[in-house]
C-alpha cells in the first residue's frame, strides 16, 4: 500500500492511496464516507463476478470502518461471527489488491482464517461462536499482561438464535474488563430472523433515544467550562442512572452483567465511534447495539436480503443471478416434499434459518402450520424433531450437511437411543466449492454411521433422490438420511434401473470381468465414464452403485469378493467413510484381492468443484488413471 505523504490526505481519497488499516484513524468522516461508497461499489463487483455473500457485508461497511477507526488490530482482536460479514474487514487489512480473488482456487478466503492475515483472529465460518472465542481471547490477554488491548466480538442477531451464544454470555459477564460484544442488528440471519429473542430485539430497536440523548447531554457538558468534564467523566460511570429514565427495565443483557449501549444507527460512523470509545472507557464487558440494514447500498439485496445472503454470479445491472436455482437438488427435494405433504398431514418440516438455502420455501409457503423456522439452532432442530415424531408425526429437517455436525449429541441421545423416526435432508453433501474447509459436506458420513439406528440414503440424480425420499419416510424406523449434493443434476447414465438399495451393472459385450468399480452419488455418474474408456481399450469393468449406502445390504460384500480388483470412489472422508466399512467387511471375508479406495483426506480448501474434485482424483480423468495405474 502506498503512505501518504506526512499528515495531508486529500479530499478525494481512495483505498489505494492509504496504508490500511492505520491511515483510516487520519480521515475526516465525510472521507470515511467516500470510502464506504468505494467499498459497496467493490464487494457488488467482485461478488457479482465470484460468487459470495453480498448483504450481509454490503450492510456492515460503516460498522467496519468504524471498529478499524476505534480499535488498533491485531493488537486488538476482532472476531466476526459469522465470518461471511468480515468481507470489508479483509479490504481494509491488507487485502484490498488481492480481493479479486475472492473465494477463487489460491485467493483469499470467503470468511476469516488466521492462516491468511494476522488481522483474522479466529476462524468464523459458522454461527454463534465470536463471544466463546473473545472470552478465551480476553482471559488470554489478562493472564499475559496485555489486557490493554480489547477482544472485540462482531456478532449478528441471527447468531442469537444459537445456544452457543447464550453460553458464551453467560460466562462473559464477568471481571472481563477488555471484553466488547458489538451486537450487529439488522433484523436478519440468513432467512428472516425468527423467535421470541428477535421480537425482544425489536422492541429494544425501536427506542433509539437513549443513546441520542445521552450523545446529546456530553456534548453540551463537554462545552461547559470547569464542571463539564468532570461531570461528563461522571456520567460514563453511572450511565445507569440516564438509561433508567428510558428504559424503566433493564435489558437481558445487562442482567447478564454486561453493561448495554444503544441501539445506535449502524450507517452513521460518527454515532458508532462514539459509542465504541464509550465502552472502551467502562473497561467492563460491553454489548454494543447496532442497527443496520442488510443489503444497504444496493437495492436488490435491500429488497431481497435473504436471497442475497449468498449468491452465485450476478448481473450487476439487473439483479439476475448467472445460473437460477430452480434446476437444483435442494428445488427438487423442497417440491418432492410438498407433493407427499399433500399426501400426508402427518410430515411436517423444520429449518434452521435456511427457508430459501433448503428448498423449504415451497413447503412454507403451502402448510404454514406444519412449516418451523427456528433459528441458526440446529442442536434444537433435531431435538424439537424428535419431539414431533414422538406424538406420531414424521419430521423432515434439511439441514447443509456442515452445519448437521453441530447436533451429534443430539442425534444420539434425543433420536437414535428411543429409536425415534426422523428425516434428514442432507443438502450440500460432498464438496461445495468455494466456500471452502468450513462450509464442505465431507464429514456427515463418518459422523452418522456411528450412531445406531440410522440409515443413509445417497441418490445419484432427481428422480432417485424422490425414491430415496419416500423410502426415508415411509420405509424406515430410527434417524432417516437423505443426503445429496449441491447444484443441479448432470448425470446421464441409463436411469431404467433406479431404485433404493444398489445397482450392479455389467458389461454388455459378452466379456467377464475381474474389476468392480464402487461409488455413490454424483460422482457414480464419473466412473460411467471411465467404463466406456476402459473399453476403448479392451478393459472390462462392472459397475456397483449404492443408493442406500449405510447399513448397505450385505449381499453387496459376497458380490465384490468375486472380483479380483475393486476400486472404491467417494466423496467423503476416508476416516469413517463407506469405503472404510466396505473394505473392513472384504477382510472379515477374508477377501484376499486388490482394493483400491479414493476418499477425501482431511479439510478441502476453496477451489471451483471441477478443480476441487480434481485434485482429490474423483474426476473422470483421475478416476481413469487410478485404475489404468492399478490394473
């Protein structure tokens, strides 16, 4: 970055000519405010050439500016929960030649990773954890003698919705005196903010006259000589004693132990700097509540914030996403869904704060009493679930398949243990591109099939999916899986032979084989491929396609032992994968042949899914050679 030169900036400045963050603390704030503008009219162009979440950071520019205004990082730390809003945080820390990469194979990340800048002070891909990891940072700080500076925890509202905040409150609201709580509040998670926690926030946003009236009474204290301040030093102490005029009762926050300040207009950086030094001078923990609108700046995120929240590529000029989502898996799960609801008014189904994101908002749309949004609360979801099968109902929860891991205790104490029956809509399974280590779908597997009770469906394309479906709710007892992956179908492989359980296909040329090629899902339709370029060269291979991969039929191991080679292809990780059963099966057999497996080893970094798939040789090139290697 280039410094300008000694304390003279100019009026027209732009990003590129500061050294960032430092130099913002040297603007006047109506050139804060030519920045936002620069800022906005950036993140709407790179998001709409890369994909990405565009509300949530077009609403928290100024709030952004003001926190690198305020707080010194990294000596401060600022951890953003969740990290899809930290997107200006990145521009203004060391990023801003390099943001044209966003969320691309070797660029920078969508959410903050500490691996990247020493500005990202924690990982923050999913909800609810800032306020757990600022007071860990705090307590940090004050056991090395460093409790100067601040752990500052970027929090939205529809993070509130998670239990894990309230756990995190609840401890923080001790002598913690460097802790600051910035409450982001713009009515909004990823669907519209649902719950009795949102109602109570809106009655608090709906009384903006505390904090004006208290801005207003040190201002004119600040003006009188002698007395002035003192008496405003004073006041900071006992703010309690103007709050209490406003608001006769106090907030949940502050019966947590928190001192509360505001709301403040989240688009005023003035109104924000101010509140901000205010909670530094309490050295006491703080929530700061601030008030901004999701998608401000850019009129189709305003009005559409939810379908804004991520989003592929767009045009600029007309809103239009490159690729609509009605030719998807999650479109064709949410109006299979509705189909047999009709059918049957027993399901019902349940999201946490992904309507839209799930295919759900068709089923809302046609049974609003059997439709529950409850929040980024997944632990919830599939308790509350289980409550419902308990009185004879069918629950379908769709959930992405990252954030079902948040629910592993629940699944096993409150589901699997009564053998309780309810669905799960695993969306996003497998690699999901360019969100990256935190948002891909390679553990649910590993995760579920250590839980008794449970089956697991993995459909190859639409119409399986329906089957599979239908099976999971009406073939099943126990915790019903359903997991399939992100974007649309592009098999085209014979699809006569559907069904739920496995397909076995041999070759039609008369020709025995000793190979089997294994796999499930999308990347069945792969290995199709190879069989007709193995045969271009005289190299017979059958095919085995699970549809119901776990508990698999056991037919499926004395079928594979007739095979001197197998070659097992899956898009999840290989510690706990089918695979990994499969071939632990082979041996009690006392299979004694060449196995061959191709699974997912450890976290996959942000890449577009072609090269993603790639380079964890489950292409149809690498898949090719794989075998031709090992033939």
């Amino acid at each position: 970055m280039k410094k300008v030169v000694e304390n003279i900036i100019k009026d027209d400045v732009r990003l590129s000519d500061l050294s960032l963050p430092a130099d913002l603390k040297r603007l006047t704030i109506p050139q804060c405010k030519r920045l936002c503008r620069e800022i906005r009219s950036m993140l709407i162009n790179t998001v709409s050439k890369n994909g990405g979440h565009l509300a949530s950071n077009l609403g928290s520019v100024e709030l952004t500016v003001a926190i690198h205004r305020v707080f010194n990082s990294p000596q401060d730390k600022i951890i953003w929960d969740v990290g899809h809003q930290s997107y200006t945080h990145k521009i203004l820390t060391g990023r801003l030649d390099r943001f044209n990469t966003l969320r691309k194979e070797n660029g920078i990340s969508g959410f903050p990773r500490p691996s990247e800048s020493v500005h990202d002070a924690f990982i923050g891909g999913h909800s609810s954890t800032s306020i757990s990891v600022a007071c860990g940072i705090a307590e940090a700080m004050k056991m090395q003698g460093k409790d100067a500076n601040y752990a500052v925890a970027v929090v939205g509202d529809g993070a509130l919705t998670g239990g894990m905040v309230y756990e995190g409150l609840n401890n923080a609201g001790k002598d913690r005196k460097n802790l600051i709580v910035i409450l982001n509040d713009n009515n909004m998670s990823i669907s519209k903010n649902v719950g009795a926690l949102s109602k109570y926030l809106t009655t608090i946003r709906a009384n903006q006259g505390y904090l004006k009236t208290k801005s207003a009474v040190e201002k004119a204290l600040s003006k009188t000589p002698v007395v002035g301040k003192p008496i405003t030093k004073a006041l900071k102490v006992s703010k309690d004693k103007i709050k209490g005029v406003i608001y006769p009762d106090t907030t949940i926050f502050d019966d947590l132990g928190f001192i509360y300040l505001g709301p403040v207009d989240g688009h005023d950086i003035a109104a924000i700097e101010m509140v901000l030094n205010t909670a530094k001078v309490y050295r006491h923990p703080v929530v700061v509540h601030v008030n901004t609108i999701k998608g401000k700046g850019y009129l189709p995120a305003e009005k559409n914030p939810g379908e804004y929240h991520g989003i592929s590529k767009f045009d600029v000029l007309t809103g239009n996403p490159e690729v609509s989502g009605e030719d998807s898996y999650s479109t064709v799960f949410g109006k299979e869904l509705v189909r047999l609801a009709w059918k049957d008014k027993r399901i019902c189904a349940i999201t946490a704060a992904m309507k839209y994101g799930t295919g759900l908002q068709f089923f809302a749309s046609e049974f609003k009493d059997r439709f529950f949004d409850v929040g980024i609360a997944e632990q919830h979801a599939v308790t509350f679930s289980a409550g419902l099968a308990s009185m004879g109902l069918i629950p379908v929860f769709a959930v992405y398949s990252s954030f079902l891991q948040r629910s592993y205790d629940q699944l096993i104490h409150d589901a699997a243990i009564c053998n309780t029956h309810i669905v799960l809509g695993i969306d996003r399974a497998g690699i999901v591109g360019e969100d990256g280590e935190t948002h891909q779908g390679i553990f649910d597997i590993p995760m579920l099939t250590t839980i008794p009770n449970t089956a697991i469906y993995s459909p190859s394309n639409y119409e399986e999916l329906k089957l599979c479906l239908y099976d999971a709710i009406y073939k099943e007892k126990g915790i019903a899986c359903v997991r399939y992956p992100r974007g649309k179908d592009t098999s085209n492989f014979d699809k006569n032979k559907l069904n739920t359980n496995y397909t076995l296909t041999t070759n039609n040329k008369g020709h025995d084989s000793d190979i089997l090629l294994i796999s499930y899902g999308r990347i069945y339709n792969n290995f199709r491929e190879v069989v007709y370029m193995l045969a271009g060269e005289n190299i017979y291979a059958d095919t085995l396609k699970l549809t119901k991969i776990y508990p698999y039929d056991k037919k499926i191991i004395d079928i594979a032992a007739d095979y001197s080679k197998i070659f097992f292809f899956e898009e999840c990780e290989a510690s706990g994968g089918i695979s990994q059963h499969f071939s632990a099966n082979l041996l009690e057999k006392g299979y004694n042949g060449k196995f061959v497996k191709v699974a997912i080893n450890g976290f996959v970094e942000q890449a577009s899914m072609e090269n993603a798939l790639h380079k964890l040789k489950l292409d149809i090139e690498s898949m090719y050679m794989t075998i031709k290697k090992n033939i």
